[in-house]
C-alpha cells in the first residue's frame, strides 16, 4: 500500500482492479442479503463496508483492538441484522 500511495503506478493500478472487485462482491453481498438492487445506494454501502473492514484490518495491524469494544460489536451487530436490511430498504424507496 505504501509502495502505491508513494507512486508505484503499476501497483496502484493492481489494487484499484482489487478494489473495484471487491466492491462487485459487496454489491452481490448487499444485493442478496439486504435486498437492495444496484444501483447508488447499494454502491455506496459497499463502499462504505469496504473501507470499514479496511479500517479494521489496519488497526488490527497495528494492534488497536477496536472490534473487541462492545459498542463496536453491537454496531457491527446492527449492520448485520434485519433491521438494518428493513431500514435501508425503506431509505432506498424514498430516493
């Protein structure tokens, strides 16, 4: 990440290829799990997820134990509940 950040074009480019085959699968994930078809909404969740597991990843790495945190673990709960999926739903249906 560092090498493409610091203008290894080559490499940049392998990883938004990454990124945007990333986002297909959220878009897939999304599309199935909460019932939102493609479109702006879905694609800015799966965006959204994406840079949230990144995050994650990252202060994994670091050894910041941020999902061990309860209220980290009942937000990460609520994204993945019905309610989240009926809720985003109804959004999708007002724009």
């Amino acid at each position: 990440l560092h090498e493409a950040v610091g203008g290894n074009t080559e490499l940049a480019e392998k990883l938004n290829e990454k990124y945007r085959a990333w986002f297909k699968g959220f878009e897939d994930m999304i599309e199935i799990y909460y019932g939102i078809e493609k479109g702006p909404l879905n694609r800015g969740i799966a965006v959204f997820i994406d840079a949230m597991v990144d995050g994650f990843a990252l202060m994994e790495l670091l050894g910041i134990k941020t999902v061990e945190q309860p209220e980290v673990k009942q937000i990460i709960s609520y994204i993945l509940s019905e309610e989240f999926g009926k809720n985003l739903q109804s959004f999708s249906s007002q724009n």
